[in-house]
C-alpha cells in the first residue's frame, strides 16, 4: 500500500493491539483491531495510512491530532471503521480528526467522535452518531447521520450542505 507522489512506501505491517503517543515516521496499518488508549499525534513529516479492514476502537476522551498526513483507505467490503472503544458509546466520546494536516479518507466508518473530520478530504464514507459530522473540507458520496449537527462550512477547501440522513 504506498501513498504520494514520490512513489515512498512505508513498511506494512498488521496493526498492533494497542496504540497510543506520536507516530513519526511513515507507518502503514493494514487490517486489524486496535484500542487507541491514549491520545495519538502524527507528526508533521510522517504518513499513517490505514489500509482495508483496519478497525480503530478509540477510548473515550483521545484526541488523535494530524500535523502531517492520516489516509484511511478502506473497501466497500473491508471499511477503515473508527469508533468509540466505550461498553455504551455516545456521540463525542472521543475527539475526531483534527489538527493541520493532511486528512484523506475513503471507505470508511466514523462515530462516537465530537467532530468526526475537519477540513479533510471524505469519500465513500459514513459518517454517524458524532457531535458534529464534518466541518469544512471535501466529501463526496458520504452518508452524514443521525449526528447533532450534520456539516459546518468553513475552512480553505470548501464549504458543503447536507440534510441529516442524506447524502452529500
């Protein structure tokens, strides 16, 4: 699984069990179950990418934050899922997708966040019971519900509107 321009692959490697602190360098998870214990910072000159059937239970409370790139690309049949790690999730247990970076996701199920994504690139995802769906940003064929507040406009990649239950 490689990712950019430059052609550069990191490693591949199964997901470990649990995960928690920075990640520095390129680092690619393909597949799995992880428990996010603690809060999870990319480092601005590194890639996470997160190939097909990785599953991320994220403990309530986690902040995961991006200064460089997270890219979740999963499949219509192997989704990336992340979610809350909580016995009885609720909407904002953990913190979202946030930060400076570079946020690309398709494929992909995200819940129980307080922002599910901010200012990232989302395709083919869904995008369910969080604070708010998404804030800024791109999304294409996504399903935003059941969510307090569907999307916010704002940020330099765009701005979108959605119906809660709908497709944006």
């Amino acid at each position: 699984l490689c990712v950019g321009a430059d052609g550069g692959c990191a490693s591949t490697s199964t997901a470990p069990a649990t995960f928690s602190g920075s990640i520095e360098t390129d680092t690619v998870w393909q597949g799995g179950l992880v428990r996010i214990t603690g809060d999870v910072f990319v480092d601005v000159d590194a890639r996470w990418i997160l190939g097909p059937g990785t599953h991320l239970q994220i403990d309530p409370g986690v902040t995961i934050t991006v200064t460089g790139a997270l890219v979740a690309m999963g499949s219509a049949a192997a989704p990336v899922i992340f979610e809350s790690s909580a016995v009885t999730p609720t909407r904002s247990d953990w913190s979202g997708l946030t930060g400076n970076g570079d946020v690309a996701v398709s494929d992909c199920e995200i819940r129980h966040a307080s922002t599910a994504v901010a200012l990232a690139t989302v395709a083919r995802c869904l995008l369910e019971e969080n604070g708010t769906a998404m804030v800024g940003g791109r999304a294409t064929d996504t399903v935003v519900r059941s969510n307090n507040v569907a999307i916010l406009p704002g940020g330099p990649r765009g701005s979108y509107t959605s119906f809660f239950g709908g497709r944006v």
